[in-house]
C-alpha cells in the first residue's frame, strides 16, 4: 500500500503561535487533502489542493488556516495563530492522478497538534 | 447533504466472536462511493475497503466481510472470529460524485474492543 509521510509526529504550541503541519505525499498523486480530527471525535474535512489551488474547503478552513506546496513536493498546513480549539490530530491524505473521485484517499499517520 | 451515522459508539467482545459495525448512509447523489477505515490505538487511518454505489456484491476478505445495500442505505462490517489485534476504531466514511465534492464525510466511529 502507497505511504503518506506527516511531521512532524507530536507537536506543542503556545496559543497565538504559528504552527505549519508537513505532508509529504504519494509520488505522482496530484490530489491532496487535510482533515482533523479532535480527540474522540469523527474525522472532519477541512481543504483539498489540486494543481496548486484549493478546490474546496470546509467552513473550519477559516483565515488562520493556509495551505500549499512550497517545493512541488511537500504539501504544508499552516495555522497562523493557534486557537486552544486546533488542538487535535491532523490528516494528510492523497488520491492517484487519473480521477480523484475514483480512488481511495490514503491518509498519512497524522500529526498531533496540542495548543496550551 | 452528506450524512453517515455509525450508531453503536462502542461494541465489546470476546476474541473468536463474531461482530458487525453499522453504518447508515445519506446522500442525493446516484453515484458515490463507501469506505471503512481502521485507527487502531497508535491513531492512523487505515484504509479497509472502498464500494462504489453500483457494486452491490457483497465482498469478503480474509475474516472480514462488508453486506452492501442500497435499498436501506446500509454499508456494514462483518469481523468473523475477532482477535484482540483487531481493537480498533472504525470509521464509515461516504464521498459522492456527482455532488462535485470530492470530500470524505465519517460517522463518529465504532469503537471495537476484543477482550482474550
């Protein structure tokens, strides 16, 4: 099975700092996703990246919220100024290049984010 | 709009019972497809199975099994002889086509714990 890579594993914040979450994706899969996941609660979509644009977002994809590619190859999350709220496990994931409605959307191992 | 309801939140067994995890689906869409994850206690995502809404076959692999049916919205999960390695959360997921969103919408999770 393809692997999605996440860092870092753990990460620790202050409230009002800027954190920036790392993915890197599947070779040659062209679709990529975020989602979170607060502790003991479902999974829930936040944004998906094609072609260096954002295709579609949730209403928690607010203005502190960023993503993108910087290298062609690594996808990043940014959050500008953390909230206690964005504390919770975030999901990279990535779908083939041919149709991102046909294929399964691999999720990487998560990074957990904690906001004291 | 998109909806997927695991109603039992937790289920507890036995190892070498025989257990199934309910899902119940909501959409407008014709075409859409159907996932099972798996997060085991480590807190990744694993991908188990993906069903597209016209593949009504029932599918079988190794001691789990999925019963498809579309006339009650229903995607459910068979483990057949669990094994305590099998204690998990797992998510029922449902990402439709023709809605133009291509985003994966969870239920809450079951969470499955096999007792030796």
């Amino acid at each position: 099975e393809p692997e999605v890579t996440q860092t870092p594993s753990h990460q620790v914040t202050q409230m009002g700092q800027e954190v920036i979450l790392r993915c890197v994706p599947i070779s040659n899969h062209l679709y990529f996703y975020w989602y979170r996941q607060i502790l003991g609660q479902k999974v829930e979509f936040l944004v998906s990246f094609y072609n260096n644009e954002i295709s579609e977002k949730s209403e928690i994809f607010d203005d502190q919220f960023s993503v993108e590619r910087p290298d062609g190859s690594n996808f990043t999350l940014k959050i500008r100024s953390t909230k206690l709220e964005d504390s919770a496990m975030y999901f990279c994931a990535n779908t083939g290049a041919e149709s991102r409605y046909q294929e399964t959307q691999y999720f990487g191992p998560g990074t957990r984010l904690l906001v004291l | 709009a998109q909806k997927v309801t695991q109603a039992q939140t937790e289920i507890s067994v036995v190892e070498k019972e025989d257990v199934t995890l309910d899902c119940v689906y909501e959409t407008r869409d014709t075409t859409y497809y159907l996932f099972w994850y798996k997060q085991p206690p480590s807190g990744e995502l694993v991908f188990l199975i993906r069903r597209n809404s016209f593949d009504e076959q029932n599918e079988i692999s190794g001691r789990y099994s999925w019963n498809f049916q579309k006339s009650t919205s229903s995607f459910n999960f068979t483990i057949t002889a669990s094994q305590v390695v099998d204690s998990a959360v797992y998510f029922c997921a449902l990402s439709e086509v023709l809605g133009g969103s291509e985003k994966l919408v969870f239920g809450k999770g079951t969470k499955l714990t096999v007792n030796p």
